[in-house]
C-alpha cells in the first residue's frame, strides 16, 4: 500500500504563529496535527488487510470422510458389491488420514483393505503419507505404505503409493481421476488405477509388472452437494502373466461392468 500523503495545510496551519514572527512558516503544532491525521487516515485504510491476515484456520482440528464408491453390479451372474471411503482429522499442515476398499461377491468377501496414514502437507496441493495397511481377504497381509496425495497439474486428483509387505511383496498403486462438471449437479469423472508389483505373489496369483488395471467412467447428478448418486462404466482386469495365473486357476481375470451407486461426504 502506497503511503498515505500528508492531507492539505488549511489557512490557519500555514499561518499559524505569524504574531511571533515566524510569517509563513509550518509550525510544530500545525505539523503535529497534520501527521495525527495521516495516520489515522493510514490505520482506517489499512485495518480491513490486518483484519482478513490475522482470520485463518490456526490450530483448529477439523474433520472430512467422503464414501466415494457405494455400488452394486452383476459379474460372472453373481451380484457384486463395491466400496470405497477415505477421511481424515487434523489441521491444515498435519493430518491421520485412513481409507478402506473393498468387494464382495455374493455372499463372499472377495477383498478387502484397510490404511491408516500420518498426512503431512508438503507442497500447496500435496501431502506426504505414511502408515500402514492391513488387508483381511484375500489372504491377511500387513503393508508398510510411502506416497503422496494431491491434486496434479489439470486439475487431475492423484495417488501414488508404495507398499512394503511383512511377507516380502512389494507393489506401487497408481490412481488418477479428474472432474468434469457439465451442468451445475452433473458431473462426469474419468478414472484409472493400476498395481504394479515388483514380485512374485503366489497366493494372489500375482506375477511381478503391471497386475492389475481398473479403469473407467463415473457420471454422477448432484442431488445435493453432499449426496450424489451414480453409473459407472468399468473395465477391471488382470494384466499379462497375472491373467495367465488366474485363468489357469478357473478365475475369471476381469472384463466389463456397469455399477449403479451413490457418492456421499460428511
């Protein structure tokens, strides 16, 4: 902000204390006066900036969980059901962040996971995550887990993990999605995730390279911000060796789906 200058001598400033012989000189009183009065000019004009500087979140604790997925479909004529949910509590900087995934099929628990990650805030649109993870099907596992969350250039949301197993298996997960709001409540969202492992899982019928690959389209109608009921168009499958491993195994590596759901946040 430019410094406010000082306002106008009136008649009576320039000429005060001509009768003791200063005729036309600006006396102290007259300056004293003049500069009370920039400063106040200054201190009305600038409270409104020192106001809206000092107005932030602080050490405020807050809290966010988004059910991003809660879907059903039919595959291999089994009706399958599909579940995905993250949150976190904490400040602006420093954040416990956990997320679960899962499916079952039929009655059967085909898959599930579950993370719980310290969150620190290391860039404008980036954390740094780290934690643990434990998955319950389809074999119990515990992971080591280092990576980042945030949104990428193109407004593209990303994840990027590693996870480390107690059992020596070593994977990296990709994911990418990103908004596309046609209308107000209408929103179309491309996205894509894949596993790529650095060993060999027996157990998964996993081979080492990229595993597995989901990819597809989400289009959901805002009822409200909160609640947002969706299709999506899917194609999720084993890739390579990977599918090789499955068929011989008589699983179904993957193919094509269409999952009716509801998006919610608290």
């Amino acid at each position: 902000m430019a410094a406010a200058l000082p306002p106008a001598l009136s008649h009576e400033q320039r000429h005060d204390g001509q009768a003791g012989g200063g005729a036309g000189r600006w006396q102290p009183a007259g300056r004293a006066r003049a500069l009370m009065r920039a400063l106040l000019i200054a201190a009305v004009l600038a409270a409104p900036a020192v106001a809206k500087e000092g107005h932030g979140h602080g050490d405020a604790i807050n809290n966010f969980t988004l059910v991003e997925e809660a879907d059903l479909t039919r595959f291999d004529g089994k009706l399958v059901a599909n579940w995905e949910a993250q949150g976190w509590i904490g400040g602006d900087i420093n954040k416990f962040w956990w997320r679960t995934e899962g499916e079952t099929k039929g009655p059967r628990l085909e898959q599930s996971e579950f993370q719980a990650l310290y969150s620190r805030n290391i860039a404008m649109f980036f954390d740094l995550q780290a934690g643990v993870r434990h998955d319950i099907q389809p074999d119990a596992r515990t992971y080591a887990v280092l990576g980042v969350q945030g949104l990428a250039p193109l407004f593209f949301e990303t994840e990027a993990h590693m996870f480390v197993g107690l059992k020596a298996d070593v994977l990296f997960r990709l994911r990418q999605s990103f908004d596309l709001r046609l209308t107000n409540r209408l929103v179309v969202q491309p996205l894509f995730e894949t596993d790529i492992y650095a060993t060999r899982v027996p157990e998964r019928l996993i081979a080492p390279g990229p595993a597995i690959v989901e990819a597809g389209v989400l289009t959901r109608y805002e009822v409200t911000r909160r609640v947002a009921p969706y299709v999506a168009v899917m194609f999720e499958r084993r890739l390579g060796e990977s599918s090789r491993l499955a068929r011989a195994a008589g699983e179904n590596p993957g193919g094509w789906s269409v999952r009716t759901g509801v998006r919610f946040w608290l």
